[in-house]
C-alpha cells in the first residue's frame, strides 16, 4: 500500500485552454506541478510546442501560441465514507 501511496503524490491533474476551442484538456499527469511549470514556461519562452504526456503513456501536444490557460492542481487523496472530515 504504500508505494500506490507515493505514486498518487506525484500525480498533478492538469487542465490546458486552448484558444478557439471550447472544451478544455484535462488530464492526470505523472510529473510534479514544478516540472509541468516548467515545461509550460520553455514552451511559452521558446514558442515551441507543449509536449505533456498522461499516466497512460499518451502525449499531449499544444502549440505554444494556442494555449490559454494552463491549471496544475495536486491531485487529493479520495476518502471514502460518510465521516465529516
């Protein structure tokens, strides 16, 4: 149990915007929210293209210029129970 434990603390839930679409990109990805920080802003800084990939192993391609808005958010232990916590 405790290396599924480990596992969820580096997952990062991800929400991309891209411009002209109206649904969003959400995602559940293996890096940290600093890493995904990261590879937005190189991404942005550089005008090349978003390249993230999901915990399934699939990649996620954006061009730099049709990003909107990028959301990182760690991902929360889900509890399970009727218990006010």
């Amino acid at each position: 149990m405790s290396t599924k434990k480990s596992e969820t603390a580096q997952k990062s839930e991800v929400r991309i915007a891209i411009t002209d679409v109206a649904r969003e990109l959400s995602f559940e990805c293996p890096l940290t929210a600093a890493e995904i920080r990261s590879a937005v802003d190189h991404a942005l800084s550089t005008q090349s293209a978003l390249v993230l990939s999901d915990i399934r192993g699939r990649e996620i391609i954006v061009p730099a210029d049709k990003i909107g808005f990028v959301e990182i958010g760690e991902q929360a232990e889900r509890r399970v129970g009727f218990a006010n916590a």
